[in-house]
C-alpha cells in the first residue's frame, strides 16, 4: 500500500466517523454493527484431504451423441472392470478408460528470490505493454483448472466470473483457494488494472475457476478431466464458457482419457496450455529423473511452456523435452496468493506485502501464454472457434516468439523462442 493510499485510507476512516456522530441524536441509541458474513467452508479441516487416486479406480471417457462424459469407478479385478465398462457402454460409446492418476500442481517449493527484482518484470519480457495497445482481453474468458481462486482477492474482485468444486463438491464453490497455488496462476493471467497490486497479461479477460487440486496442491485426473469439460461447456448449458484453459498440473504418465477430453475441446476452438514440468534438475520429486516428461504438457493437443528467468536464461528447474512449445517467464514471479494463507503456501514477498507471493515454476509461465492466447481470441472475435483456430493460435504464438540469443531454434529449452505477446497480436492475421 502507498504511502498516499495509507493516508487516504486513516483520513476516509477518522472523517466518517466525525460525520457519523453529528448526524446521530445523543439520545438514540446506535444502531447494531451489520452481521458479518460467515466464513466460506474450510475442506481442509472438515473434510479429509484427497490423496488423488490408487491403483484400484478406473476413469471412462464416454461418448453420447456427441456429448463427452468422464466417469470414475472402482474395480478390484480385470473382470469388475469390464462390467463397469458394459454397463457405460449402454449410455453411449466408451471413448477411453484407463487407472486414475495423481496430479499434482507444477510450481516449486524454494522459489528463486532474487531481491533486485522488478516486481513484474514477467509482464515487460514477454511484450505485454505492447500488445495492450491493440487490446486487454474483453470478452474472453479463462480458465484456471487449479486449486480454485480466491475470488475475493482485491486485484481479482470482479474477474472470477464462474466456479466449481471437483474436489469436495458441495462444500465450495471453486471461488476459494485453500492452497494459493490457482489465485497465483490467475493473477499473472488476469490481475486487474486497478492501481493495487500488480497487473495480469490479459487485465480485462475475465476467470473461471475449476477446483481440481487439494489442500496440499494434488488431486486426480478424474477432477481435471471433469473440471476441464465443465470449464469448456458454454454457459448457456451450465459451464464456464471458456475460451482458454490453464493446466499449471500435470502427471507423469499420458492418459488417454485426458487426451481425448482435450482433443474435444480443442475441435471447438478452445485452446489449452499447459506447464511443460520442473524436473530439469531431477530430484526425488521428479521420480529421480531429469526432465521427466510431465503430461497434459507432453500431449501433442496442447501448448506446452518451458521457463526463464530475468536474462531470458533457461531456469534451472524447467524442463528441456521436444514437446517444449514455447518459453516465458516463470522465476520469481509476484502474483496474488491468498492473504489467509500462510507463508508456506504464499512464500512471501521481499519486503512482505500480504495478498501477495513469489513463485517460481512452469506453472507461473503457463498462463503468461494463455493471457496472450485470450489477447488474441479478443482480438479476433470474428474468426471461426474450430481446430483451425486453436491451430491458428499456436502457429502465431510460435511464430512471433522471440529469439534466443545463441540457441538455433526451436530446440527443447525454449521451443520456438520467448513468449511476445506484443508481436503475436499486433496485426494478426485473424484467419
């Protein structure tokens, strides 16, 4: 808060009260402070954290006129598992089924903290300024298939248009975030432009929120697929309307039934982007393997993002795979975090500022790209949603990316080169 805001805020607050008090007869008695509202639900202290998935849950894509449905069951033999599947069948054709896995959410614990830092110097590398000039996203809608968004946030109030629990259903809406991973990933998407805070690439897109990761940022695919198709459902029939979807999560094993979801989708022209996974530098958590491929990311349907630091230089935990489309920045980013949350969620800024947190991980540069995906799709209200535009999309992103300075791109640690949203939307050639 600035020093001339602070000042606003005490001065506002002693000259209310004067005012109040003149206007109240000394007889009357003052009126009853207003109920505040009770506190949204907290999954993570009434309900048991889900531990995502175990060997024993199968996960169906079916589909019925055209119409996809993702289907979780439990089978204990091959047998039981063919039943489930007979008994699917009957409701439409069985698309893909296959074991339910864990996901989990792809940023890193020990963010970069590089003190001298611009506080958004994301935004200035990756030409967001530029593109602004031609427009702010209005009109686009972007899902965050995360942890949920705290809608509440004031650099986000206004943007989050629609949410959904897949984790806990009925006990939230989406519109909270007991982790801090999903309100980080949906501010450096879509901020506002308000004057506190920061700003995101697309200010004036709006946010959908789709819960699918816990209180401790894992989940299974069963919650992404079902969050994935609910945010790309239009919301004349009850979806989130997205145009865009961020998957800052991933897997280490592909499947299938994530695939097809994502392939239906994208036939209807929305774009999917995805982190492209921190195991660069392997680790325990990387099953010991460095650049361990992390899925949706590794799917030929998506935008896959590796990360940079200041200097446009590979960061140390991004992975360097062929399926890397594209880079953008993703060390020690500030973005909105829950100012609930403690420290160990929303790793604190230097100097701390509450309501907000520095993160490092793809997961920060995927939604760099999906804001200049909505950019684009604002900036082309007119051309056909089909595969052709989320072809388009890509092809422009890639196309316009900025070179590596002593790279011969694309190769596996930045793609096509550096995000620049400035050039990709700057005379378009809207298909």
């Amino acid at each position: 808060m600035t020093v001339r805001k602070l000042w606003r805020t005490l001065a506002l607050g002693v000259f209310g009260v004067v005012a109040l008090a003149a206007c109240v007869p000394v007889s009357q008695s003052p009126a009853p402070p207003p109920t505040a509202p009770p506190p949204p639900p907290n999954p993570c202290a009434s309900v048991p954290a889900q531990s995502g998935a175990n060997g024993t849950d199968y996960v169906a894509v079916t589909n019925d006129g055209g119409k996809l449905g993702v289907h979780k069951f439990h089978a204990g033999s091959a047998a039981e598992r063919d039943q489930h599947l007979a008994e699917l069948s009957k409701g439409g054709t069985v698309v893909s089924v296959a074991p339910d896995q864990t996901v989990r959410a792809a940023a890193i614990t020990d963010p970069l903290a590089l003190p001298d830092n611009p506080v958004q110097w994301g935004i200035y590398d990756a030409q967001f300024p530029d593109a602004w000039t031609v427009t702010k996203g209005a009109g686009v809608r972007i899902a965050i298939v995360d942890s949920g968004v705290q809608a509440d946030h004031e650099d986000l109030a206004g943007q989050v248009v629609a949410g959904k629990d897949f984790v806990t259903p009925g006990v939230t809406d989406g519109l909270t975030d007991f982790y801090g991973h999903g309100t980080h990933v949906a501010g450096i998407a879509a901020a506002l432009e308000n004057g506190v805070g920061g700003v995101g690439g697309a200010p004036e897109a709006q946010l959908v929120s789709a819960r699918v990761l816990n209180c401790s940022g894992s989940g299974s695919l069963f919650n992404v697929e079902q969050g994935v198709l609910w945010a790309a459902t239009p919301v004349a029939q009850g979806g989130g309307g997205a145009q865009v979807v961020n998957l800052s999560l991933g897997a280490f094993s592909d499947d299938p039934n994530l695939d097809a979801v994502i392939a239906n989708i994208e036939t209807r022209g929305i774009v999917v982007v995805a982190a492209a996974g921190n195991c660069g530098g392997g680790g325990p958590a990387c099953q010991n393997v460095v650049n361990e491929p992390l899925y949706p990311a590794a799917d030929s349907h998506v935008i896959a993002v590796a990360s940079v630091d200041q200097g446009d230089t590979r960061s140390s935990f991004s992975n360097a795979n062929p399926y890397v489309d594209i880079a953008a920045p993703g060390g020690s980013i500030v973005s909105t975090c829950p100012v609930s949350l403690p420290a160990t969620k929303c790793t604190p800024t230097e100097p701390p500022v509450p309501g907000y947190s520095l993160k490092s991980g793809t997961s920060m540069s995927a939604p760099f790209v999906s804001a200049a995906a909505a950019l684009l799709a604002a900036a082309c209200p007119g051309s056909p949603r089909n595969q052709g535009w989320v072809d388009f999309v890509e092809n422009r992103l890639k196309a316009t990316a900025r070179n590596v300075q002593g790279q011969t791109l694309p190769n596996a640690t930045y793609g096509a080169g550096i995000l620049d949203a400035g050039a990709a939307v700057t005379n378009a050639p809207c298909p």
